[in-house]
C-alpha cells in the first residue's frame, strides 16, 4: 500500500500462527517460575504480556474493522492460539498470586473457546497439520487456570469445572489426532510438535486438579485421586513419546528454514518440561524434577535460537536492503 511503513506493512501480514509466540514464552516462564528461577521467568513474562496486548490489539482492530479476514483467520486452528496463550498467562499470574489478573483472563478464554473452537469444528478436515491439536491446548489450557485458580480460591465448583475440561480435552486430542496428517512428523514446518504440546498441557492440567486437592479443599475421594493420578502420568509418558519421535525426525529431517510456526516447537518443549516439573511436585515423584530441569533449559536454548531467527527475520523485513532503494548509475553519453 503506498504509503504504508514497512513496519506497518510487516505486521498487517501477521498470520494467526504468531500467537504460539506469546503461548512459548508464557510456558518458559512457567518453567523458570517452577525451577526457582524467578528473575528470568518475570523478563520472559514481561516479554510474553508486552506481545499479548500488541496482539489482543490486532485482534480487535481486526474484529471490528476488518470482519471478512477475522472470519477467514477465525476458522484456521491457529486462532485458538489466542485462547491458549490468554490461559498461559492467566496461569503464570495465579502462581505469582495475582489472582484478579488471572480471574479476569480465565473470564476472557472462556468467552473466546467456544467461539473459536465451533468456527474451528466447521473447517475440520482430513489430513491437516498439528495446529488441529490447538483445539485441545485451548481446551487443556482452561483446565490449567481452572484448577489453578481453584486451589487459590478454595473454589469447589472451579475444580469440577476444570475437570470436566479436562477430561474433555483427552476427547478432543482424540478427534484432532484423526484428523492429523502423519507426513507432518517429517514435512511439518514446526507446529507438528503441538501434538506432544497437547499431551503435555493435559498433564499439567492433572498435575493442577492434583494439587488443588487437599485439606483446604477436598475434592476427590482415593478412588477419584488414583484415577486422575494414573491418568496424569499417562499422559505425561505418551507426550514424551511423542518428543522422542518428534526430535528424531528433526534430526533424519532438519528444516533449518525460519518460520513462524517454529514457536509451535518451542511451546511443546516448554510445556513437557513445565508439566514435568509440575507432576513431580503434584504426585510425589521428586525423581522427576532433573529430568524436567534439563527439559526447562532445552526448551529455553530453543526459544533464544527461534527468537533471534524471529527477529532477524522482522528486521529484514521492517528495513529493506539498501540496494532496493539505491539509484541507478546514470549512463555515460559520452560517444563511443
């Protein structure tokens, strides 16, 4: 558009999937808050918030200007990014006993999931990229600041609300992994990770209805907790499954390549190492808490490598090389 900035220019072309950066960052910072790592978590939380208002900002201007291109972007799996990174947040806020910041965003996830997910259900299809499992982090994600807000606030009834959500989320990973292409694994240009990602954030989700029980708040009987506790390692065991396979087919594969959606690889590695950490303390399996240290600065090395290729890459964009705009050598008019 004549006119425009370049930096105006770059950001109007945003696509949904830049949503996974704030989902990312929120994770680590989860991850580093876990691991006692506070002054860190807060920088990569400051980071997180700052991204997260630019976008909810777009998304409103986007919404209220530009409905025909909110439509076609709310019905992609990538919207519900939105959801995700809202509860991500939300969750971190809870830990550091912000509870009115994290009430209101668990207010404003739960108004956007039904929305994007029924937009999300109507373009389902066979064979799409592992942003379908979106559907389930989001859904996992309410879950997550659910619970997480439950054990805060003593609230009975927001701890059988989350665990509905939870076990509704396992349905849903369901129904998205029937409509996941395998080629992804090996073809996928980052947000093929989401389907060990999903797995990750319902374990978390567990390990949070986990703790959110307790003398303070009864919730389950033995029964109920033995339940929930096998089926919070399970899920845990299968996502790290899944980031074997997953790491073995970026090394037979490698996709060196810059794209957005590596966010998408950042968060799942965050999110196992998060839940990892978070099941350790929940269940009673300090064994676990070196393992999910290791994971934390796994996924931390990643976000550094993929947030320093995001920003060469915006640099490029925002700054147009020097030979575009150079003037061309006048022509000698001298006679040969």
């Amino acid at each position: 558009m004549p006119g425009t900035s370049p930096l105006r220019a770059w950001w109007a072309q945003r696509p949904p999937a830049a949503g996974a950066a704030v989902m990312a960052t929120g994770v680590v910072s989860i991850g580093l808050g876990l691991s006692g790592h506070e002054v860190l978590s807060l920088v990569l939380l400051a980071l997180a918030c700052a991204a997260w208002v630019a976008l909810a900002a777009d998304f409103v201007v986007r919404l209220l200007w530009q409905r025909q291109r909110w439509l076609a972007e709310a019905g992609t799996p990538a919207a519900l990014t939105a959801v995700a990174a809202t509860t991500v947040l939300g969750a971190r806020f809870s830990a550091l006993d912000r509870q009115l910041v994290a009430e209101a965003l668990l207010a404003l996830a739960a108004v956007l999931w039904p929305v994007l997910l029924a937009l999300l259900v109507k373009h389902w299809r066979r064979r799409m990229a592992g942003a379908v499992f979106l559907a389930c982090v989001a859904t996992q994600g309410l879950a997550v600041l659910g619970a997480a807000l439950a054990e805060a606030e003593s609230a009975a009834w927001l701890a059988h609300t989350a665990l509905v959500l939870f076990w509704l989320g396992i349905v849903v990973y369901g129904l998205a992994l029937a409509r996941f292409d395998p080629r992804q694994v090996l073809e996928g240009g980052g947000d093929h990770w989401v389907a060990g990602g999903a797995l990750a954030i319902s374990a978390l989700a567990g390990s949070k209805l986990l703790a959110a029980d307790g003398p303070a708040l009864y919730l389950w009987n033995a029964d109920d907790r033995g339940v929930l506790r096998f089926m919070t390692l399970a899920l845990l065991v299968l996502d790290l499954c899944w980031y074997a396979v997953l790491l073995a087919a970026e090394v037979v594969r490698p996709r060196p390549r810059h794209d957005v959606r590596r966010w998408a690889t950042v968060f799942p590695m965050g999110m196992t190492a998060a839940a990892m950490l978070s099941v350790a303390s929940a269940a009673g399996l300090p064994s676990l808490s070196g393992p999910g240290e290791v994971l934390l600065w796994i996924a931390v090395a990643a976000w550094v490598a993929v947030a320093a290729r995001a920003a060469a890459a915006a640099r490029a964009a925002v700054r147009p090389s020097t030979s575009r705009h150079r003037r061309p050598e006048p022509r000698s008019r001298a006679p040969r």
